[in-house]
C-alpha cells in the first residue's frame, strides 16, 4: 500500500463546500469528496496542536494526563510503527513547534523528513539589529509588539509565491511523489500549519475577498473576545479566507498528480485537520479561552482507500485517536492493545467521543448532544501533569514546578512505566496561556445540535444531563484517567460506580 496523509492546521469544516460552506470557493476539498468517503461526525480529542498530534501518533487521548509535550518513551507512534514492519515514511512539514522542546520527539519517528522554515514564530533568520521602526509600521499596532518580532522578520523573506511554506511542503511532497511513485509500502505525510493564523496568502488568493480595507496588515487575531471594529474584524476574516482558499489550490494540485498519474487505483488518500477555529462566533477568535464549540472541535476528515473506491458519507461518530488506527490499517498493520482508538475503515460502534485541554473543561459529544463540564474552581483544582518529559512548548518544566513532583505508579498504557507527577502551579509557563488560567468562559453548559446546532442557547434537562456525565466518566475510566479527574469535575461517583 503507498499512502499520502495530508494535516492542515485550523481548517473550519463549516466553511467547506462539501460540508455546506458557501462564504470561501473550495472546488478541490469538493472535488476530494467526489472520490472519497467523508465523514460527518469526526471529532478532535486532545488540543490544541501538539496534543492533538499526540493523539494522532498514538490512537489514545492524552489531555487527562498531561499537557503540551512531547511523544513519552512508552508511546506508540503510527510511524515508527510503519517503519518496524518496512514501510517507509516521510514527512514534510512547516510545523515549527515539532522543533521545539514541546515537540522535538515527533519527526523522529519517520524515516525521514523535511522542515520547511518561516511559519509564525520560527526563530529562522538571523537579523541582528532589525530596522524595527520601518517594519512595525507595516503592522496593525496588536501584531507588532515584542511577542511578533520573530514573524515580522521572518515575512521579511516570504516575498514571492514560492517562498511561502505551505507551497514549499506541497513542492517537496509531490517531489517525493516522483521520485517514489513506483516503489511501494511508503506513508508520504504533507503537513503546513495553514491555514492557522497569521492568515497570510499571497495577493492572488486574498483579491477575491477584498475588503477595502487600507490600514496597516491585520491578519492576526489574539485570543479571546472580539472587540475590533466592524472594519477589523471583516479584514480578519477575509484573510482566513484566502489562506483556505491557498489550502484548497495546493490541494488541488496533489488531486492532480493523483488524476494525472492513476494513483487513485493503488494510493490510499487521507486528509484531516487538527483543530477549527473561531473567526468571531460565539464572540470569540480562535481557540483555547473558551467553551469547546462545534466550530473549533467538529472537524473534516476525507478517506480515499484504492481497495474500497468511491463516494460516500458516513454518519458514524469518529475522532482524531482514530487516525492511527485507520493508516496502520491500510497498510495492513495491527493496532497495538494500548490505543483506544477505531479504523474508520470498519464499522464503528463508538457511542460518545470525549474531548479536551489539559485543566480545562472535560467535554462529550454522543453526535446530538455537546457536553461540557467545567470544575468549580479553574483555580483551586488539584490537578497534576505525568510524564517522563517533563517539558513545554518552548522550554523546559521550572525547577518551581519539578520540587513538588513525585513518582506515579504505572497506568495501564505506560508499559510498566512509572511517571513522574508534577503539581500544577500558577507560575508554571502553560497556565495562562493554554492551561487552567487562560479560560475566560467556565460554565458548565449543555446543548442540543438537532434543534441548536449554533449552540446559542443551552440547554436544561436533567435526565439528558446524567446520561451525558455517566458516559463521560465511563470513557474517562476507560483512558485510565487519574482519581483527581474525576474529584474536580465532582465525578467520582460514577467512576466508583
């Protein structure tokens, strides 16, 4: 089997042709959807990035035990499993973070792979004494601070179309196309971190979207509440729009070679996404701060498998931990006994999918119903991180935070692994900006997505309430989760039970 996994980052299922969109032209995720099956109730786990991809590698949920941070020793990883049984695999990507501390143990589970530089805040080129006062006048004054500094150089060097990563990755994964297409037994994983913000396209793709908009470059919301002007707030999203609008042209050009080279009868094609993100619904931009709406966790995802050709769409309820699942499935591989994780390649009997960020609300979705159960107190919680890699995004866990870890006895999918469990405190680089601190909505909330697929007004049912609790601590019992996750969210006597 010869395989290509295509990963965007922050790409909004709702605004795809084929999911219903209409505001941006996809004509190639169209064109996908007519050769593959699409699945309409496909769920993020653990967020945001590189948990997410933590979960892809290893087909488990990941957020009840820790936050951002890298593959542990005792993981399982989709390709380095591919690698034991000699399938080669390749990854090409402009995802900086698998080159932080955060992140730095991913790439090394393929065979090979290649990083394209320049996205956001990769510390890629080297200007001493930047001419700061004529660059930062290029930019709206909320991205040209100190914290925009590596980016504003960095697009410095992104003139042409060529230059921009996400057309380099898609370059360089059709270059291995060439090179390997007769070969067989290979996994080829394209990923860009677009269409995630900044949202800079080049000038060609963000024409259709004009907003008439003359003032300094704005296309890089903050996180929280919207409160930019109507004019604003129009230029933000008009340029997601033409960086979604890039993703499906450099989509379509993989179609292409697929088209032009009758790869559809002997490649199997496997398009996803981590995360969505908002673009000022429910009055929020982005992720992270609040509730887990469906604009940020119901995602698209597109299966092309030679051996089942054809278009279809499927209604069961899948999830990110069933990506591993599925590609090793396709090469014929088995799932190891510690991922929780489905092929959605096969019938699934999924009844709830569970999801979340570290410290956060927990949150389960049967496909009807949106469940989201936030602790009394962000910050009073007793929660603690277990690894054996105690590190962030960007640095290592703090000497504060070390002093109070502890030895964990093993759990159930750390083969015999014992961790270290690490106290979560407030001076701890993660907890105000993607751990318990950052949140700015904390209430509990429950909806119905048949009759308020908006999730504009909660709902109160307490019958409806107790079966969605019971299922989300039957799913927590089943990760394994830690006592103290089910003490904070006042669950534990369903996990007794």
């Amino acid at each position: 089997m010869k395989t290509v996994f295509v990963l965007f980052d922050s790409l909004n299922r709702h605004l795809l042709g084929c999911y219903g969109g209409n505001r941006i032209p996809t004509p190639n995720f169209d064109r996908l959807a007519k050769k593959a099956q699409v699945f309409d109730r496909h769920y993020v786990g653990s967020l945001p990035c590189m948990p997410a991809r933590r979960d892809m590698h290893t087909g488990r949920l990941t957020f009840l035990h820790r936050s951002w941070g890298p593959l542990e020793p005792f993981d399982n990883s989709f390709p380095e499993i591919m690698g034991r049984h000699d399938v080669y695999t390749h990854l090409v990507t402009d995802h900086y973070h698998y080159w932080e501390d955060g992140g730095a143990t991913y790439h090394n589970r393929y065979t090979t792979f290649e990083f394209v530089r320049g996205q956001e805040h990769d510390p890629w080129k080297a200007m001493v004494q930047p001419p700061w006062e004529r660059l930062r006048e290029k930019y709206h004054e909320r991205q040209s601070g100190p914290r925009f500094n590596r980016h504003i150089v960095n697009r410095e060097f992104i003139r042409e179309e060529e230059d921009f990563p996400a057309v380099q990755c898609f370059r360089h994964g059709r270059e291995f196309l060439e090179m390997n297409r007769n070969a067989d037994n290979w996994l080829l994983q394209i990923e860009t971190f677009d269409p995630h913000e900044p949202f800079f396209a080049p000038a060609r793709f963000k024409k259709p979207f004009a907003t008439g908009w003359n003032g300094p470059i704005r296309d890089w919301p903050r996180y929280g509440k919207v409160d930019e002007l109507p004019e604003e707030a129009e230029e933000l999203r008009a340029n997601y729009y033409a960086t979604v609008a890039m993703c499906d042209d450099l989509l379509g050009t993989l179609l292409d070679d697929f088209d032009a080279h009758n790869m559809w009868e002997d490649t199997a094609l496997v398009v996803a996404t981590d995360h969505g993100f908002l673009l000022g619904e429910h009055d929020f931009w982005a992720k992270n701060r609040m509730t887990m709406y469906e604009e940020i966790v119901h995602i698209p995802l597109f299966v092309h498998d030679p051996r089942n050709p054809g278009a279809s769409r499927s209604p069961e309820l899948t999830q990110t931990i069933d990506l591993a699942a599925t590609l090793l499935d396709l090469h014929d591989l088995e799932l190891p006994a510690e991922a929780q994780g489905k092929s959605v390649l096969r019938p699934n009997d999924r009844e709830a999918a569970l999801f979340g960020y570290f410290g956060g609300a927990v949150n389960v979705t049967d496909g009807r119903y949106t469940y989201h159960l936030y602790p009394p107190d962000l910050h009073a919680q007793n929660i603690f991180q277990y690894t054996v890699m105690p590190a962030h995004i960007a640095k290592p866990f703090t000497p504060a935070e070390l002093a109070g870890a502890t030895l964990a006895k093993p759990f159930s999918w750390t083969k015999s692994s014992p961790l270290l469990r690490i106290p979560v405190i407030e001076r701890s680089p993660m907890y105000n900006n993607y751990g318990p601190g950052c949140l700015i909505e904390n209430e509990t909330r429950l909806f119905d997505l048949e009759t308020d697929p908006g999730q504009q007004k909660p709902l109160t049912d307490s019958k409806v309430e107790a079966r969605m609790r019971s299922l989300m601590a039957q799913l927590m019992a089943a990760n394994d989760a830690p006592p103290e996750a089910f003490e904070r969210l006042h669950l534990q006597s369903e996990h007794s039970a």
